[in-house]
C-alpha cells in the first residue's frame, strides 16, 4: 500500500502560495501608490508605473520560488517501500567487478530529529570522504536546518513515524538499508542512534569493518519471559521456538546480509503479525533471520557498546559528569568478547546513549585527526 508523504512535503507548496499571495499585494499597492504619484505629483506616464510594478512582482516571485526550493526536505529519493527494497533486493550475480571502486561503509542514523552529537560525527568523517556514506531515518515532522557544508547535508532519507518496539522499528531499518544498498559501493552497513559516538578513530573503524569476514549482531537464546516468552506457535513453521532469538538493535552487517534483510519475504509477516508491543521487534527480527539464515557468518555480538546495570527498560544515558578518560578507555580496551570476528582486538566500535551534554568531553577527549 502507497503511503502519504509526510507533511512537510507540503511546506514549500504553503509557503509559495503565501508569498506569491504576498508578491501580488505588494504589485497592486505599488501599482495604486505610483498611480497616485502620477496623477498628482511626478508626470510618470501610465506605460512606467505598470512596467515598474510587473519588474517588482518579478522580482518578489523569484525570491519566493527560490525560498520555496530551499525548504524542500533534502531527500535521497522519494520511492515507496515497495520500490525501494525491491531496488535494493538485486545483486549482481557475475562475479568480479568490472571497474575501480573503494568499498564504503554506510553509517545509518535512526534519529528521532535533530544529531546532537554531529559535532563529533563531523571530525570523525574528516578527510575520508570517499570511503564512507551517510543516511539519516528522521521523524517525518522534522525539518532539517544543516549548513552545505556539513557532511549530514542532503542525507536524510524519506521516513516514516516509527513507534519503540513496534513493526515501524524494522520499517525504518530497512528503509536505511535499501537506501544505502543503491550504492554499489557500500560493503558494511552500520545502524546508528543519535545517541551513539565513536569510539576510535575512522581509519580503525574502517580496517576493522572491511577486514572482517563477519557481521555484528547481538545473538543469544534467552530461556524465560523476556527470551522464549515473546515466542508464538503463530510463526510456525517459518521460524520454530528453538530458532527464536533475542539480541540488540544496533547491528554492523555486510552488504550479502543486508540484502537479505531488504528482500525478505519469509520472516517478515511473521513477526510483524505476531510480535506485537511487549515482544519488542527490533530484538527479534534481525538476530532470528540470521540465526536461521546465516548461523557461521555472524560473530554473534554488537559492537555498540551499552550499558544495562543500571536497570529499566533503557540502557543507561551518559552525561557530562560520566564521560571521563577513564570511563572512555574501559570501552575501548575492553577484551571480555572474545576474538571472534575482528582483525585488531577491540570488542567496541562505538557505544550509547550520550547525552547532548556529554558533546564538550567527548570532542576533549577524542581526537580524530
């Protein structure tokens, strides 16, 4: 089903019309003002007060439809759903690549509006340019104010309202894939929050990616109500209780995996119909599909590094008074994960949830140049 565009689609349309409204108040009061003046104080002929007044209302109409432009939102492209992850879907099955390309990564931030943290997103992105892609999934009521110069300028992407823990989760995550698969260079796919921050530099970051034979997503069999519990009969035969998994959103994946979530047809339905809120989607549907799809290929952890000791619902939030050297060098230097799928020994990549506070220490204490 097509869906309605957002409504700020609509904006540069309101606003042209007011202005353009504006622009023909202004030709008709300056019209009667110089026809006033000429009558009854300078011998302006008729033939001068009207060409002056059309050179006015030209004038006043460019600068609405150049206003107008610039509200537009800064779209990748305005294909449905339905379009885009069929686009995505295809891949080239000749092997080989017949021309000279540098594998990126994709960086896709699920935000709720505004990256306040792009401060630190922007030295990080410094000077690699051509080995990285950006795309934003906002609320569709967000209109972004991002300077040309920034390297989020013209990334957000068409988006929908997406709801915590609901179908619109997985939505948004494979609307940020379909949008980065239309890229052919694009080889690792990393979801982000606007929350997350860099823990490394991007030339580590990017070695340790492109390096490594796996993808990172958190994958556990969690026995009780929180694992097994949110399991139905429902979602048999396509996916069996012994093949439910749980695990983090915040995955890194290959462009191979990618694909895969993009053309899905299989599990899809199945827990979009029977995960519904209190199952919490988005700790299902991606770590099931590639247990079940691809068991060998996953390290079968995140590289997002969360903290839960706090309690609740949420991972905790960092601010200000927590972002120490100390504090940044025990994610960093963490090693209890293993070696599994990494070329240099590091367990995280990037870690949440900062607060917009925590901006002044985090750009202090990491340096990415």
């Amino acid at each position: 089903m097509k869906k309605n565009p957002p409504f700020i689609f609509f904006l540069p349309i309101f606003f042209f019309l007011f202005f353009h409204f504006l622009s023909l108040s202004l030709h008709l009061i300056s019209y009667l003002f110089f026809m006033f003046f000429s009558f009854f104080m300078f011998p302006y002929s008729l033939q001068e007060v009207f060409s002056f007044s059309l050179f006015l209302f030209v004038l006043v109409s460019f600068f609405n439809v150049l206003l107008s432009l610039s509200m537009l939102p800064c779209y990748k492209n305005d294909m449905p759903d339905e379009v885009l992850l069929w686009r995505a879907s295809m891949q080239a099955l000749r092997p080989g690549i017949p021309f000279e390309r540098n594998p990126k990564i994709a960086f896709m931030f699920l935000s709720v509006g505004p990256l306040p943290l792009a401060p630190l997103w922007e030295q990080f992105f410094r000077g690699h340019e051509h080995l990285y892609s950006i795309y934003v999934h906002a609320h569709p009521g967000f209109v972004p104010k991002t300077p040309r110069s920034s390297v989020f300028y013209g990334r957000y992407i068409l988006s929908q309202e997406v709801r915590w823990g609901e179908i619109s989760v997985i939505d948004a995550e494979r609307r940020l894939l379909g949008n980065a698969l239309l890229d052919f260079s694009n080889e690792r796919f990393v979801l982000l929050s606007e929350t997350c921050a860099p823990m490394f530099n991007f030339t580590f970051v990017y070695d340790y990616l492109i390096m490594s034979q796996y993808s990172f997503t958190a994958i556990y069999d969690e026995i009780g109500p929180q694992g097994r519990g949110r399991y139905l009969p429902n979602m048999m035969p396509e996916i069996s209780q012994d093949q439910w998994r749980k695990g983090g959103q915040w995955f890194e994946l290959q462009r191979k995996h990618a694909i895969a979530i993009v053309a899905d047809i299989k599990y899809y339905p199945k827990l979009r119909d029977y995960c519904k809120p209190h199952c919490y989607i988005d700790e299902h549907y991606v770590q099931t599909m590639m247990f079940i799809e691809f068991p060998r290929e996953m390290a079968n952890r995140s590289l997002t590094y969360v903290d839960w000791s706090r309690g609740g619902p949420h991972p905790a939030m960092f601010g200000k008074e927590d972002v120490t050297l100390e504090f940044l060098d025990r994610i960093r230097k963490d090693q209890k994960c293993g070696d599994i799928g990494q070329p240099d020994h590091a367990c995280y990549l990037f870690a949440r949830k900062f607060s917009p506070g925590s901006l002044e220490p985090l750009l202090k204490l990491l340096h990415f140049s």
